[in-house]
C-alpha cells in the first residue's frame, strides 16, 4: 500500500503540484429526487423491467442487491425519463450516511437524491473514483441533518458540498488501489458468508427434534420478563452492561439482574432476530425481554434454539404479516424440542464453537475482515485528501 501511495504522491507532485480544483455539487451534477408510484395502481408494477432502488437494496460495501430490487413499468416513469446509468445514489433522508453507484438506467424512491455528471465533467470525472469519494460525503450527510418528521440532510448545504477534481490519471490510479481492497473485502465476506451457511446447516440438523427429544413451552422451562429502564437512563463508559432494543448494548452504573439469560427486543427492527446473551449482572430496558432457564436447562442451548427458531415462529403465528411487538405469551407458548440434558450441553458446545468462528470479531475471519475494513477506511481517507488549488 506504500509502494502504491508513493506512486499517487508522484503523481500529485507532477501534476498538480499546487493543489487541484474543487466543485460544488451543484456545478457538477444534475440532481433529481426519486419517487415512489402509486401502489395503487397494479400498471405501475406488473410485469415492469425497471429497476426501482429502496433502502433496503443497499447492502453493506454500498452495493446494490442485484437480485432483491423491485421493477415498475415505463408507465410509472414521470415525465417518461429514468436516472442515467452510471449515476450514483445518496441517502438524503431517514436512513441517512449510504449511497450506491448503479450503472444502469433507473429509478429510486424519495429516500434518494440521484447524481448525474453535467455534459462539461464528462471527460473530467471517472464516476468511480466520485463513488469512492462519496464516503466523505456520507460522513457530512450524517453531520448535516434537519429534521420535521423524519431526519433529511441539510440540501442548501448539500448542494454546495465540494468534490476534488483531481487529473484523469491520479483519479484512475486511486480507483485501482481502492477496487483492490474492496476485492479483498469481498472475497473475505464471501468465505465468511460460506462459513455462516455451514454453520446454520449443522444448527439446524442439530437441534431438529429427535427420539429423546421432549416437546415443551418455553414458559415451563423459563422464567421470562422485562426490565425497567429506558434508553436515556444509558450513561456513557457505565459499569454494567444495560441491554436495551438495538444490536449494540449500551452502560449503566446500576444493574438489575444477576444471571446467565437470553434477552431479545420487544419491539423495533430487531423483533424475533436479534438475541443477546447476558452473563452476570445487567441492566434491562422496559420493553426488552430476558429469558432465564431453569437450573435442569442448558441456557446456551436455548440461545442457539431461539437464534434459529423464534423468527419462523413468529412468521406461522401472528395475523399480521410481520410482527413489529412482543408480548410475554408468545414466548410462554413458544415450543421446544427438548433433548436430555447431557445432550444439551453437547449441541451447544459445538453450536458455540462454529459462532466463534462466524461472529466473533477478535478472531479468524471475523478479525481479519475488521482490520481489512479498518486498512480500507484509512487509506481510503489518506488517498482522497487533496489540497484545493488557491485561485490567484
């Protein structure tokens, strides 16, 4: 990565030893708002071969899920004109911080402000090396919000946010050495992603109710309840830990339990997916739950059974077509195959081991993608730092 820095420093100084030019936005691109049609009207979407972008098609790495986005018909088009190909997304409001580069022509929904090279930056931007940059433009996006009823980025602002426009050459050489740790990254995540499969094919062959295995609620084998807090009583660098709805646990200087327990969000995104295991004491939010086997279960077991069933539990029972609550009888009645105790703890003895493998950031290829990631924002930070040419 020197060897390739240098040759960009070389580049820079031969060059544009005094600094390259800046552009606002504005100046650059043509800037249009996506737009969702009308669900009402089944022309709009039946048998449509145009991408339509949400939020949910970015990924991440700020790709696009070729195979999860919707399409509509030349019908919802307004003003029968599409995004140009090679134009790049950025998240402008609710989920705010995440952008795309989508080499098709398309269309996306409010959520996105699309940009388009002007005529005149054609030949003297390579949308790529805009792409890359576009990660700083995230970071101010996040810093520049206004908000009614939902978050948006500060447009006035947005608008006049500068891009470098470095010579062709320093633009292609900077891309090249990008792509290659994103290439990197994603032959990791790929490996990665090959490991998590395995692991949920042997979970689920493992924990498949067999002879031996006795059909049981969770409310009979379980204690289940809520905590007390709320998020705001959170305190930064806190004693204990304070697990409240999100993936991210938060800190507390009090605690409510003592106990090896299995908490879950009552609500939110998180519903039926996302699990904890708490060892010792602990805080609890209000509207998060904890599951505390009795002494003749294995707590691990019943973590590893809840990650692999409760969310298909929960998609067979409910009414609705997603559940975003829970409430205290859908665990009671939740069942369970049940083996023999030693056996128990053999299932989750290897189930344990594997989620090392696939989840724990401080080893294997877990770690290594982390610092992977950590080696790309660096350099990606250095590379894109360019000083602004001082108009005499």
């Amino acid at each position: 990565m020197v060897e390739h820095q240098s040759k960009i420093e070389r580049l820079i100084a031969e060059l544009c030893p005094d600094g390259v030019e800046f552009k606002e936005i504005q100046e650059i691109f043509t800037i249009k708002n996506g737009y969702t049609p009308s669900r009402a009207e089944p022309r709009y979407w039946n048998d449509g071969d145009i991408p339509w972008f949400r939020m949910e098609d970015l990924r991440e790495g700020n790709r696009i899920l070729s195979d999860s986005f919707q399409h509509i018909t030349s019908d919802a088009v307004k003003g029968g004109r599409l995004f140009p190909a090679s134009s790049i997304l950025i998240a402008t409001s609710a989920t705010i911080g995440e952008h795309a580069l989508v080499t098709v022509p398309h269309l996306s929904n409010q959520r996105f402000t699309s940009l388009t090279l002007k005529h005149d930056f054609k030949d003297r931007l390579e949308m790529k090396f805009v792409h890359y940059y576009c990660f700083l433009l995230d970071e101010w996006c996040r810093s520049n919000t206004t908000t009614s009823s939902f978050a948006s980025v500060d447009m006035v602002g947005f608008k006049r946010f500068k891009i470098p426009i470095p010579p062709l050459e320093i633009q292609n050489e900077i891309v090249r050495v990008l792509d290659s740790f994103t290439e990197l990254e994603t032959e990791l995540e790929t490996e990665l992603e090959a490991r998590k499969r395995q692991y949920e094919y042997y979970r689920d062959a493992l924990l498949i109710s067999r002879e031996g295995f006795e059909q049981v609620f969770l409310g009979d084998i379980a204690t289940i309840g809520t905590g007390s807090h709320d998020t705001k009583d959170a305190v930064m660098g806190g004693d204990y830990e304070f697990y409240a709805r999100g993936r991210e646990s938060l800190h507390l200087n009090s605690f409510d339990f003592d106990e090896n327990a299995i908490i879950t969000a009552g609500d939110g995104v998180g519903v039926g997916k996302v699990f904890h295991f708490a060892r010792g004491k602990y805080a609890l939010h209000q509207r998060a739950y904890r599951i505390v086997p009795n002494e003749n279960v294995d707590a691990r077991f019943i973590y590893h059974y809840l990650v692999a069933n409760f969310a298909q539990y929960l998609e067979q029972t409910s009414v609705h077509a997603s559940v975003t609550s829970l409430r205290r009888p859908m665990f009671l009645k939740y069942p369970v195959s049940l083996p023999p105790f030693a056996e128990q703890q053999r299932i989750a003895f290897i189930l344990d081991k594997f989620d090392v493998l696939v989840n724990d950031i401080s080893v294997g290829l877990p770690a290594e993608l982390k610092v992977r990631r950590q080696q790309y924002e660096y350099y990606r930070g250095k590379l894109l730092t360019f000083k602004e040419y001082a108009k005499s």
